[in-house]
C-alpha cells in the first residue's frame, strides 16, 4: 500500500496515510499498519482486509 | 500374521527392537508354538524353539502340496525361521530320558516356557501338571498360564478335537506370548484382556439395501476355487461397519469420520490448556436434534454430548463470541419491551389461557398470529391471554444457561402474573422447550387444540387439496399425539399426507436446530438438502422456521397455517420467507398491530430522521453477513451526529463505520438530498480499532 490513500476524511479535509493502529480482541492486543488520518485518527478498513485477514485473526484468536 | 505373500518379511524388516535380557523356550514348533515365538520375538526376547520333528509346522504340514504348497508355508516361515534373535533346535524331544532334552534343565535355563507340542504328542515327561475333568493338563483358559511357575501352555495340546483350528492355535499363541511378555515384565497377566479371543461383538451393520448374494465357494474336500470363485467370495464381504448416525446425520458426515473419534476431540478440546482448540467449529454445527441417539443401536446422543461441550466452554469463557452472538442478539430483541407483551384478553381480569405463538411464527407469519388469536379468543371460554416472546431456546442451544433461566424465570413471573393460565404455544419448540424445564405447566400447542376444537369456517379456501409429505419438527420428534393431530388436521382440510421416509421419531432437523446455521452454513445446508431430496411432493411444515429453511433452498414448502388461513393470490409455498431484519421488523408490527387491535393501544415509532435505499444485492450481501437493517441505522445515525465519515475518492462513496455492540460494522454509501442514504456495500469485523 502507498503511504497516501485515496480516502479523503471528511471532518479533516487530508487523506488517511499510513499509520500505526492498535487492534484488540478477547485478550489480545497487537499493532497493525492501517490508513488513518493524522488528524483526528479514524482508521479506514477496506472490505477485504475485514473478510480476509482480520476475519482469519478473530477465528484464531477465537479458537486458542 | 503369516501371510504366504512375503509381506510379513518386509514389514518386520522395518521394527528394529532392542533386545531385552530375559529370554524364552517353546516346546513344539506346531502354529501356536511358532506364534509364540514370533510374537516375543518382535518385543525383543530371544526365544529357542525345541521340536521333535525336523521342520517348523505342526499339523499344517500334513496337508497335501495342492491344499498347502510348501513353498509358500516355507517363505510364510522364513522371517521367523531366520531371525537372529531365534535359536532352533530340530529334533529335539523334551523329556527326562537319553537323548531328550531335560524339562529341569529348560526351567533352570529359561526365563519362561511355552508348551505347544500338539495333541499328537503326550505331555512332555517330567512336566508335573494335574489334568483337569476333560483330561486336558491344568491351566487359566484366560491367561494359558499353568500351576507351574512361568510354564504356559496352548494349542491343540488343551483343545477338544472339534474346536481344533489353525485359527485356533494362532490364537493361543498371541494369547499365551501376551501373558509370557506380561510375566516377564512383572506386570499382571489379567489386567484389561476382557476383549482377547472371540466375544460377542457390539458392532452393528444394518443389512438394509444389500441384496443376499449366493457362497461362491462350497466346501469341497480336495478341490480348491479358481481365482474368480475366490474374488467373488472375497467381495461377498460386507467389510462391518455401523455408522447409522453418519449415514442418517449430514453433520457427522461432514467432518469425514465417526462419534467415537469425535467425543475424544471434544474432550480433548475441553481439556487443553494451551494450544488450538481445533473442535470449537464442530462442537457449535451440531443440531441437537437427537437423530444420531434415535437411529444408533448404542443410543449414543452426539448432541447431548455437544450440548455439554457448549455449556463447558461458556462456563470456563472459551466459547467464542461469534459463534451465537447474532442468535443471542435476536433472541434479546425478541424478549425487549419494543417486541415482548405478556396481557389479559380485553375485559378479562383473569386468562384460562395463553396463546405464545413464538418468536419465529411472529417473525415468519404475524398476520397468523392475529388470525389465531382471535379463533382462540373465539372457542375458549374464560379468557384467552397473549404473551409475545421467546422461549429461551437460542440461549439453551448457545450453552448460555444464566440467560435461558433468567428468560423463564421472566416468563414465569409474567405468567403468574396472569393468574398461571394454561399455554397454548404455536411453536413446537417452544412447547418442547416449556415442557422439559416447566414440567408442571399445563402447555400445549395450537395443533393440538385445533384437532380438539375444530378448524376455523372456510378453513383451506385458498390451497387446492393436495398430496402433502409431512416434515415433522426435530424437537418434538417423540410427542406422538401432536403428529397425529397435524395429520388429523391435514385430512380434515382434505389433503393426502405423504409420510416421508424419515418421519415422526426419526424426523430430521431443518438446518436451524442448535443454532447450526449460523454456525456452520456448509453443514446446515447439507442439511437442508437432503432433507429436501427425499420427496418430490410439496412440504409441509408445522414449525415456522422449517418451511422458511425449505423454501429458501427452493422446495416449495406449505406451513400448516397457509393451508388455513392462506390466500390464493399468494404462492405460499414458494414464498422464500423474510430475511433476519425482516424477522425483526414483523416481530415488532406483530406487536403494534395486534395493540392497535385488539386493545385500542397505538405504539409511537420512532424514525430515524433518513431513508436507506438497498438493493437486493446488498440486501442478500447483508444476510449472508448477517448485518442487520438495524445495524446500518446505526452506522449512518452516528456518522450523521459525528460526522465521522470519510469519502473514497476513487469510487466517490462515502465511507463510515461505528462499533455497535461487539461488532464494527462498515458502510459505504452515497447520499441523495441529504436524506436518502443509497447503501453500497457493509461489511463488519469484531476486532476492535483502539486507535
């Protein structure tokens, strides 16, 4: 992924760039390198990170 | 073991043993003899074979070169014959006189014995055993052992001439070698043997759709099969296995094996410290519908066993969250003030009846639900009541007793409340339900009482009468007198019933049971489809969500409430049913309408201040997520607050998302006029963003 996305935040009026986010679940806790917006940090997820990789994440983590 | 095709010399080849320092004699190189020496052999005991004869084989060898050619007995032999850690001594009697080999001096020598030597030879002299009453020398028929300290004896030596076999002497020689490994190693010679030899065998094989096929091989003294007689008589063989519960349950088909090797994965999935629990899937795809305990010879309940499972993990938090939150979600919707009613019919301070028609009838059907509450308004004197609800059964399957409890101890409160009115339920789970955790209650269902009291005027004017094959419900797949009165009513409205090869106890579940398609939609639409294949006839269904799980895979399916209070203009039976928000949104104009109704009562309900536009694409996108309607009010109402959206540039769509219990759900929409909010795509995740 390019640093800067095509994902303009509203509020802000600057496009989400790559950053550092946080990602929990159950009782685990890891970082993840996800768009977000410098300014006010609200993440963006696409579709097929949410069905593919984190959903195989849930399962695991569901499952240990 | 000895096989005649050289195989037994390539597998030993491969188990190299150490060799262990306690060694064994065998008197007699007969079948049972030479099984001994080759079973401690494998273990790593050097063993001595002493034989009166000049060759290995016993009886064996008196058969003619045609029957038993000498060259496969000799290559059949050769593995053991050769190997090292065997000593052979040929023509070597026991006995006590010149020239034989001393008994004294064996036992001195070894550590233990084996006697073999035939039924053509005496008791070796100098062996001092009593004979028992049929004259064959002392021994443990279980064990072999004799009174002699480490002597064990078998073979046709303590057989009756009748039961004398090479079978049998291949027999007593794994027999007696077990008890000589187990003596030498200083270890009880009885413990867990219950199983050893022949017994009576648990297994069961159904013989049903096997067609009896003729022997192709007569016992004929001195005349042997060709190869094809043999092949035959070969592929005569059965190859025993039960599996009735796989047969009949596609859930135990699905995952490739059988119950007994499933309860020691659950276990060892309950019991696991650390690691995988790799059976969580499999403990959670289980109906519950009790088949496999119906059909199995042993009554073994897989379901059962999967329900404790479930109750195990959640009470040690191992349960994961995905696998019923939808299903508990539902079922809190289901019991909220926004849905729930629990009254006195209008001018009644007192109910001598309750109708609960069930969350899923509400969901599937509410305009049944009035028609059916006016008719038993109608024909039950003394006040017929109404509770909207849900029985709990989601949380029961989910393994959640702290909510199934507190939902009945709820409705138990709402209907003491009521003055304890009898509960006419018309939904057979429900009752099912109700009448194993409230025993005393007085309950029934609809069907029941509608055999009793007779169907309503112009009951069927708009079904044809038809042959119909009647689904029976899985969770009343025992209670006799509701199937008949399902049939009863079916012949009154003046169908055919067509009985479906599994019918009444042997009723199959409909995919829903145990939570199982939300869990697993593979398994449960398995399910679903065999079900379905078994009778080309329409369905008919007694249970709400069984004619929607059927007509949704396409098998045109009735409710028995279509054919009594259906309308022609409508294709009932290929009517798909509503989605999970559809569901939800019935349940509550149930509830508003029959307010509006039957007491006069309006209900405020409270807009979201927009309108979503979602096409049939997103829409079926959104139930095989299982995303509510609901869910996106959500996610649009607090963007709009937040104004927490982002737009995609490349697809012009905006783009929100907002966690709603324990589920972030994503939208991306567009917006027409500030008020139409045209839905593109959701998706959700339970990861939760910390930022």
């Amino acid at each position: 992924m390019s640093e800067t996305s095509k994902i303009l935040c509203s509020r802000c009026g600057i496009y989400l760039t790559m950053g550092t986010v946080t990602l929990t679940y159950l009782e685990a806790s890891f970082p993840a390198e996800l768009y977000k917006c410098a300014k006010c940090g609200l993440v963006y997820i696409p579709e097929d990170l949410a069905l593919g990789k984190m959903a195989q994440v849930e399962k695991t983590l569901e499952d240990k | 073991m000895l096989t005649g095709d050289g195989s037994l010399s390539e597998r030993s080849g491969a188990l190299p043993v150490k060799e262990r320092n306690k060694k064994a004699a065998v008197i007699g190189a007969g079948l049972s003899g030479l099984t001994v020496a080759w079973e401690l052999v494998k273990k790593g005991y050097p063993v001595t074979i002493f034989e009166l004869s000049e060759q290995p084989g016993g009886k064996i060898l008196k058969e003619s070169e045609e029957r038993m050619p000498r060259h496969i007995i000799e290559k059949d032999f050769a593995p053991l014959i050769n190997n090292s850690m065997l000593e052979t001594c040929w023509g070597s009697g026991v006995g006590v006189s010149g020239g034989m080999v001393n008994f004294a001096d064996l036992l001195a020598r070894y550590d233990a014995i084996y006697l073999g030597t035939g039924s053509n030879y005496a008791l070796p002299a100098g062996v001092d055993l009593t004979f028992d009453e049929q004259g064959f020398p002392s021994h443990d028929p279980k064990t072999l052992a004799t009174a002699i300290d480490k002597v064990f004896i078998g073979g046709s030596l303590i057989l009756e001439s009748e039961k004398r076999s090479p079978i049998e002497s291949v027999s007593h020689g794994k027999i007696a070698a077990l008890s000589i490994d187990r003596f030498l190693q200083g270890v009880s010679l009885t413990a867990g043997r219950s199983r050893e030899g022949a017994y009576e065998t648990l297994l069961y094989t159904s013989l049903k759709g096997i067609s009896p096929e003729p022997v192709y091989i007569e016992d004929r003294p001195g005349e042997l099969p060709n190869s094809e007689q043999t092949l035959q008589e070969a592929n005569r063989c059965l190859l025993c296995t039960c599996l009735e519960c796989v047969k009949a349950c596609p859930y135990l088909e699905h995952y490739g094996s059988y119950p007994k090797k499933y309860v020691r994965e659950i276990h060892n999935n309950l019991i696991i410290i650390k690691g995988g629990r790799g059976a969580n899937e499999k403990i959670n795809s289980c109906s519950l519908c009790g088949l496999c305990a119906e059909v199995c010879p042993g009554n073994l309940d897989m379901g059962e066993f999967c329900f404790k499972a479930r109750k195990k993990m959640v009470e040690t938090g191992k349960m994961p969250p995905s696998a019923h939150d939808f299903a508990l979600q539902d079922m809190a919707f289901s019991t909220s003030e926004l849905v729930a009613l629990h009254r006195h019919q209008p001018g009644f301070s007192k109910s001598r009846a309750l109708f609960f028609p069930g969350c899923q009838l509400s969901a599937s059907s509410p305009h049944y639900v009035g028609r059916l509450y006016t008719y038993l308004r109608e024909k039950i004197d003394g006040g017929v009541g109404l509770s909207l609800s849900c029985c709990g059964a989601p949380a029961q399957w989910a393994g959640r007793e702290d909510l199934f409890n507190e939902n009945i101890d709820l409705l138990k409160k709402n209907w003491t409340a009521l003055g304890n009115p009898a509960i006419i339920t018309g939904c057979p789970t429900c009752f099912s339900v109700f009448r194993k955790v409230l025993p005393d209650l007085d309950c029934e269902t609809i069907w029941t009482v509608l055999d009793r009291v007779g169907l309503p005027e112009n009951s069927g004017a708009g079904v044809k009468m038809k042959k119909l094959a009647v689904h029976d419900a899985c969770t009343t797949r025992y209670d006799k007198p509701l199937q008949n009165s399902i049939r009863n009513i079916l012949l009154a409205l003046g169908h055919q019933v067509q009985e479906l090869e599994n019918s009444r106890e042997t009723t199959t579940c409909c995919g829903y049971g145990g939570l199982m398609s939300y869990v697993n939609r593979e398994v449960a639409r398995k399910v679903v489809e065999k079900r379905i294949a078994e009778n080309p006839e329409d369905y008919l269904a007694y249970c709400a969500i069984c004619r929607d799980h059927f007509a949704a895979r396409g098998k045109r399916t009735y409710h028995l409430l279509d054919l009594i209070f259906g309308s022609s203009d409508h294709d009932l039976a290929g009517d798909q049913g509503p989605g999970f928000s559809k569901r939800q949104e019935n349940r509550y104009r149930c509830k508003k309408s029959l307010l509006k109704k039957v007491w006069g009562e309006e209900i405020q309900t409270r807009e979201p201040g927009f309108e979503l536009a979602i096409s049939a694409a997103v829409r079926s996108s959104m139930e095989e997520r299982m995303i509510l309607t609901g869910d996106i009010i959500e996610v649009i109402s607090h963007a709009r607050s937040s104004g927490n959206v982002m737009e995609n540039t490349e697809t012009g769509t905006m783009v929100a998302y907002y966690k709603h219990r324990n589920v972030t759900y994503w939208v991306e929409f567009t917006v027409e006029n500030e008020s139409i909010y045209h839905i593109q795509k959701a998706y959700s995740h339970r990861l939760v963003i910390k930022g």
